[in-house]
C-alpha cells in the first residue's frame, strides 16, 4: 500500500475488508487466513469469493482426489490378483519333488506354441509348474514300472491307467497354451480349467505315492537300455573306469536292425588312446573289436531284429581271441594287440564310439537298437559260464570288474530304460 491511499479511499478499502471477514465469510473454516485486495465498491464480495482461481483450484483438488481413489482400487484389485495367482502356483510347487534329470526336465513338448510374449508372467510360471510336475510324475511311474517288472494283472492295469491319465494331462495342458494365445488370461473359463488341471495332479499325486508304498524289490539288472535314433548326443556311460586288465571277457544281450552297420554298443576310451577297447560294426563293414587301435573282425550276425548274446574274450599273451554268439563259438585268433595290457582310468560308454576322452561322438557310428546285461570279467570265462549266461542259467556269473547294475550307470540325450528278462524277452 502507499500513501495515496489517504482520507476517503483507505476507509472504503478498509470497510471491504471487514465486509469479507463478518458478511460473506461466517462460516467455519477452522484455521484459515484471509488476504484482502482492492476490488471495484460496487461488486459482491460473495460473488467473487466462489469464482476465478479459488473454484478452479478446488475443482483440481477434487479430481486429484478421484483419481487417487481410482488407483487405490486399481492397486487393491492388483493385490488381490497377485495374492490369487500366488496361492495356485504354490499349490502346484506343493505337488512337485525333485525329479531325476534324464535330463530335462525339461524340454517342451514337440508342438506346443511359445507363448511367452502374449501372457502375464505369472500365468507362464504356472504352466512351467505344471509341465515340470507332470514330467515328475512319469519319471516316478516309470521307476513304478522298473519295480513292478514282474507285477500282477492288477498292477499293470493300474500302471497303465496312470500313465493314460498323465498323457490326458499333458493334453490339457498344451491346450491350456493355445486357449491362452488366443484369449486373455483371467476369465472365468481359464480359472475353471485351471482348477481341474490342479486337482488331476493332485489325484495321481496321491495315487503314485499310494503305488509307491507297497512297490515290490526288483532285481537292478532286469533293465535294458534303447536306442532309438543315430545321434552324437544319446548314450550311456558307466559311473567308474576299469581297471589294468591283461585278460577279460566281455558279454551282452544285443538286439538290432540298424543299416548300413548296428553303431557301437560301447567303447572304452583311457588318456592317449580313444580306441583302447571298442566293438562296433561301421557301415557295410563286419562288426569288429578294436583294443589299443588294433582291428579283429568278428564272425557275429546280428541285424536280423531278433536278441541275441554274445561274448567275446581275449587275452594279451599272443593277442588270442574268442567270440561267441548266442552261447556258441563262431570264431578265434591272435595277435590282436598281443603282450599289451588294457589301460585304467578310463570312460566307458555304451551307445557311441569316442574319438576322444569322453566325447568326440559320430552320429554315423551311434548304435541303434537295444542293449541289456553287459558285464565285464578280468578272466577268461569257460565255455560252460558262457553257454549258462546265454541260456540264462541261474548258475550264470555276474561281472566282476563292470556288472550291469541301474546304479552302475548314467544315461543322457533321450536314450531310454525298460524291464527286460533275459531268455522270457526273447523276439
């Protein structure tokens, strides 16, 4: 203010600030502080109060206002999604035990749609629960299946209905993808389905453990091992290395229709040397057995899809040899690598040849077929130990330096386990 503002001029300025404070504004408003300005002596004050900036802040407050509880409501309807999706997912991590690995656990099933891109996070850790429960369950039926080898009528039948309800399972879930790409997540019908698909799991779950608790002991060795496609990636591999051998003996159940040439049933690699002991049967070649990178072709048919036992044994003194098929000598030599010993610290692997320790597979040498009790001796067996094991006498020796055992191996790429009896499995 200044000091023109003298006589008649400041009275009416300070009477309009009165009429503000006692006329216009006599209502509560707690703790306020009034501003007084100049304004024409003819405008109502009141009027004025409840137009301009004031009623456009206050509007502004309360749309601020609105929108803070629409996103309050946003914020609890999220919570309660979450808590929702949270509660389902740790139902299915409740239903899941470790699995053994054959690996992996975890592939995708042919077919099935990637979908990451076109559903919520959440949704896809269900899905991936589901599928790594589900591969839990087959892993646990098929050890069900090793120990019920020799099982009733009635535990058959029951393997086989569990094992039909976990491929409808697997059905469900692959549909459960596509619906997903094609609808959003979260109605009704996905929540409906998903709770059937829940409660599937948790029947078998109940089921399998049920089975699991009254499984009978079966024999480690009743198993073969299959091959079922040329690759450099699908083998099996003996837990521990041989040891120094200057005579062994070498047995197997074979069974094969692979051509040109079955692969390799095993190879035995040791540091400096990948051929140290292999049998493998190349192409168009005869099968053959190589020790220390020394060739002896062996007198075997074997490609006729049918099992048949053979065995082989050698010696370093001269490099003799014998090979027997089916418990019957076909063939002998010499100077196979003679007067040299077969190396320890080695990696025996059944299914593919090695070019170096371990690895260096050929797809166009893996074996295709199906392989069962290789044992290995550090003696040369009798004709009569042998003729027993290929007619399964119960006389029969087991081996003593590699003796085919579930525990004795390790499996990789897809190759496959399955009950096998000698002799009862015949053709």
């Amino acid at each position: 203010m200044t000091g023109s503002m003298d006589g008649t001029p400041w009275k009416l300025f300070l009477l309009s600030c009165l009429l503000l404070v006692g006329t216009c504004c006599a209502q509560d408003f707690g703790q306020t502080q009034f501003i007084c300005t100049s304004v024409p002596k003819d405008m109502d004050l009141c009027t004025m109060q409840n137009s301009g900036p004031a009623e456009d802040l206050k509007t502004t407050v309360m749309q601020l206002r609105e929108t803070v509880l629409q996103q309050k409501e946003t914020i609890m309807n999220q919570k309660e999604t979450i808590r929702e999706l949270t509660s389902k997912l740790s139902r299915c991590e409740s239903q899941s035990f470790p699995a053994a690995a054959a690996g992996g656990a975890g592939g995708r099933r042919p077919g099935a749609k990637n979908t990451m891109g076109d559903v919520s996070r959440g949704t896809m850790d269900t899905l991936a629960q589901l599928g790594q429960t589900l591969q839990t369950l087959k892993q646990r039926l098929e050890n069900l299946e090793y120990s019920r080898g020799n099982g009733s009528a009635q535990a058959n039948s029951l393997k086989d209905l569990l094992q039909n309800k976990i491929d409808d399972m697997e059905k469900q879930v692959l549909s459960r993808v596509n619906t997903l790409e094609e609808n959003k997540p979260g109605t009704r019908n996905d929540t409906d389905q998903r709770n059937r698909v829940e409660s599937t799991l948790t029947s078998l779950h109940h089921r399998i453990t049920d089975l699991e608790k009254g499984k009978e002991t079966r024999p480690t060795d009743k198993f073969q091992l299959t091959f079922p496609l040329r690759t450099d990636y699908m083998y099996a591999k003996a837990k521990r290395s041989l040891p120094e051998m200057y005579t062994f003996s070498v047995c197997l159940w074979i069974k094969s229709n692979a051509s040109p040439g079955v692969g390799t049933p095993f190879s035995y690699s040791v540091p400096g040397q990948a051929n140290e002991l292999v049998l493998i049967e190349w192409r168009n070649n005869p099968m053959e057995i190589l020790i220390n990178d020394k060739v002896a072709k062996l007198p075997f048919i074997i490609n006729d899809g049918k099992w048949h036992h053979l065995c082989i044994t050698w010696t370093t003194r001269d490099g003799m040899w014998e090979a027997f098929q089916d418990g019957v000598l076909r063939g002998s030599g010499e100077n196979l690598a003679p007067y040299h010993p077969i190396k320890p610290e080695g990696v025996l692997v059944l299914g593919q040849e090695q070019d170096s320790l371990g690895g260096g597979f050929d797809a166009t040498q893996a074996f295709v077929g199906e392989l069962a009790n290789l044992n290995m001796w550090n003696r040369k067996l009798s004709i009569s130990e042998i003729y027993n094991l290929a007619t399964c006498n119960s006389k029969a020796p087991a081996g003593n330096v590699f003796s085919w055992t579930e525990s004795s191996i390790e499996i990789f790429g897809g190759a496959t386990k399955w009950p096998f009896e000698p002799c009862r499995s015949l053709n």
